[in-house]
C-alpha cells in the first residue's frame, strides 16, 4: 500500500533527463488530488472506491489505492495513520522538489490535503516557498533544466483568497496560536496579496476616475448645445465643472464609507490614525486576526475582554504592534 502512494508520486519527483524534465501542472494536480480523494475515503471509514466522475490516471490511480487498500488491510500491520503520514510527506516532497513549479492551483491542492489530513504545519515555509521559489525552465542539453528568480512580491505570487483561508482554518483547527500567525504573515500581510488585491478591485475605479474628466466633457459640450443664454464655451466649463464636483463629491463619499465600514468588526478594529487607504488594502489582514481572536477567546460576548494567559497576551501585543486594537473598550457591548 505504501509503494502504491510513493509510485503516484515517482513520476513527479523523477530526475531530469533528454526524455523526461519538468513535470507538468496537470500531472502534480491529479497526483494531489487522488491522494486528497483516497484521505477523505480513509478518514471517514468507508474504503470503497469513489463514486465521482474521475477519468483518466486520476480516476485509475485512486480506484487501484481503494483496491489495493481492501485486498490488505487485513493481512498486514499498516495502519491507516501510517498511509495518510505517508501521503503527507510525499506531498511536502512533491512542492519542495526543485523541478515543480508551484502554480495557484497546486498550493491549493496542497493546503486541502494538508488541511484534510490535520498536518499544516508546513503551510508558512510552504507559502513561502510559493512566492520565492525559483522557476525551472527545461533545457535541450545537460542538466535539462535551468532556474531563475522570481519576484516575491509580483501579483502573481499572491495566495488566493480562499487558499489562504483554508490555510488559517488549517492553523486555527490545530489550535497552534504562533503557526496561525505565521499563516496571516505570509498571506495577508505580504506586498504580493496587497498589489494583487489592488489590481483585482481598485484598477477598474480608478480607470474610472481618470475617464471621468473625458466624459465630463463630453456631457458638457452637449448640455451647452441645448441653451441659448450664454456663449457654448462658457456653459460648456460651467456645465463641466458642475458635473466634476459632484463626481467628486460621490466619489468621496463613496471612499469614505468603504475605508470606514466597521459592520464587520467583531473584536479587532483599527487603531486611530491609521490612514484610511491602508485601512482599506490591509482589511483581509485585520479580518483574519479577528477570527484568530475569536478563536482563542471566550465565545461568549459578556466575557470578552476577561481573557488571561501567555498566548492572549502575545496575540493582544502583535495586534497593537500592528496598527489595530483588540478589544476596543468604547466599542464593546453596554460601554457605548
């Protein structure tokens, strides 16, 4: 049973050579997710081959582990823990192998595997890796493959969103407060997370303010065209600039209420002075210290604010180290 895990990931981790250099996306993929179908089987106690519409050498490979797993089990000392510790280790294999290239889609698979198998402790490193690690480019000659440096802070390199929840879940499921901050740090706090959330949400309004003025113009030589009480030039600056101010004023307005929405705080808020563009590019970062909060105080709302201990102190600490205040006594419940 254990060859049967490591031969899903020999093809993978094969050395380089003039038939067989860089493996591809598709192939670590399958590789991840049949152990993460096979880990599911396992942890649920139900070893029989899964009834999802797989094809190919994913579908194969998972049918012939189930297989291989039933005919087995009962004559041999392999337990389940030692599979799934095995399908743990040949995953971290697989993304610290200088040859694979580590795409959005593989950390992901990565983190639900690892996330699945209660095993995360490798997600800060493996992060880190994510966004630093050289990219490898096949060659027609010895050693067949070359590599060269990526930018950790390019957009590209930034974690999903949803991976990088999954990633924290992961933390906050093992109850490991130094591994969950860990998380948050090389996720939300990154340069990389930061300009990839700009270019995903703030390009197409600012575009828009920048047109602004073009259509303005537009609108107002119009508008000057349908008067007759003053000279078009003049009523079309007149009308202009009365259609710029008000852009301007919604626009402001607009900006305002959504760097200092605070609907969604629960226990971490900001701390004064904080200017209000950061407040709004650092958002994820402030909501994933929250759930770490709330994770590790009391649940109850009348006990906020009571809690002791070494790890509650490190977290109140790095919360105000970070521009932000854990358990703001104006905002609590009845101090209003």
């Amino acid at each position: 049973m254990q060859g049967m895990v490591d031969e899903l990931s020999e093809a993978v981790l094969r050395e380089p050579s003039a038939t067989s250099k860089i493996p591809e996306e598709h192939e670590i993929v399958k590789v991840l997710k049949t152990y993460q179908d096979f880990a599911k089987q396992l942890l649920t106690e139900k070893v029989t081959a899964p009834k999802t519409e797989q094809s190919g050498v994913e579908s194969t490979a998972t049918s012939a582990l189930l297989d291989s797993f039933n005919k087995k089990q009962a004559a041999t000392n392999i337990s389940k823990d030692d599979i799934l510790k095995n399908m743990a280790s040949r995953s971290d294999a697989i993304i610290h192998a200088p040859t694979v290239f580590i795409t959005q889609e593989i950390i992901q698979r990565y983190i639900g595997l690892q996330v699945l198998l209660g095993r995360p402790q490798q997600f800060p490193q493996v992060l880190r890796l994510y966004r630093e690690k050289p990219v490898p480019r096949s060659t027609n000659s010895a050693p067949y493959v070359t590599y060269s440096e990526q930018n950790a802070d390019s957009p590209s390199t930034a974690v999903l969103p949803e991976t990088a929840d999954a990633a924290l879940q992961g933390a906050i499921d093992l109850h490991d407060l130094p591994l969950a901050l860990s998380v948050v740090d090389e996720t939300y706090c990154t340069k990389s997370y930061m300009r990839s959330k700009f270019l995903r949400t703030a390009l197409i309004p600012i575009a828009g303010a920048v047109l602004t003025p073009l259509a303005a113009y537009s609108l107002a030589s119009r508008f000057a065209l349908i008067q007759n009480t003053m000279d078009n030039s003049y009523a079309t600056g007149v009308a202009m600039a009365g259609i710029l101010t008000y852009a301007s004023a919604v626009g402001t307005i607009g900006y305002v209420a959504l760097t200092t929405a605070n609907d969604q705080m629960m226990r971490v808020t900001w701390a004064q002075g904080v200017p209000l563009w950061e407040r709004w590019v650092r958002e994820e970062e402030r909501a994933a210290l929250d759930r770490v909060a709330q994770a590790w105080g009391f649940k109850g709302m009348d006990k906020w604010g009571e809690e002791e201990g070494f790890d509650w102190g490190e977290l109140k600490e790095r919360i105000g180290l970070r521009g932000m205040v854990l358990d703001k006594v104006e905002l609590m419940e009845g101090m209003e």
